[in-house]
C-alpha cells in the first residue's frame, strides 16, 4: 500500500509538472507560444514615415506617348503607331498627339 501512495503522489507531481509547462511566457492566463507585446506599436512612427516618405518624393508628372508614322521599305503602306511595327520600318513624320496622325505634333524642345 506504501507503494501504491508513493506511485500516486508521485503522478500526482508529473502531472503538476505537465501543467505547468504548458503556461505560456506570460503566465498561467495564457497559451503556451504567445507572447504578449509589452506596449502597442508607437503611433507616431506608423504616421510619421509614411507622411516623410510623401513629402520627400518629387511630383511625378506622367506624359502620353507620343504617335509616328512609319513606312514600309517593301511597299507604300504607311501606319501611324507609337512603336515601331517591326524591325525594318522606319519613322517619316510625328510626334503626333492621337492614333490619327493628324491633330497638332508636340512642340519641339
């Protein structure tokens, strides 16, 4: 019978032990692997480089690009488009404003 309360006890303090390290870091409230923040994240930093970051970017002005007309060295056709439409056409006139080819070209600088 001795045994048997030394065997008791004794599961009884494994079992203590098993519960007791399952507390998280923060004490027994918590699970175990969640550690709790010691303050909340400082405001004035969440607000403060963001609105630097803004203020120390230039403007951006974006422009449209610009349209040309190309001509094909193996017959007459002409197109007008912003790129080239392939390696052997080459540039006759622009840069024009629209898709048309005929409204005011860009001034010159």
């Amino acid at each position: 019978m001795t045994a048997g309360r030394i065997g008791l006890a004794g599961s009884a303090q494994s079992l203590a032990g098993a519960r007791n390290s399952r507390h998280g870091a923060n004490g027994p409230g918590e699970p175990a692997g969640i550690i709790a923040r010691s303050h909340p994240p400082d405001t004035v930093m969440l607000f403060a480089l963001p609105l630097l970051f803004a203020l120390a970017v230039p403007p951006v002005e974006a422009a449209p690009a610009p349209w040309y007309v190309w001509a094909s060295p193996s017959s007459e056709h002409r197109v007008c488009a912003q790129t080239s439409p392939g390696a052997a056409w080459r540039k006759v006139a622009g840069p024009y404003r629209n898709a048309a080819c005929r409204a005011a070209p860009y001034p010159t600088r």
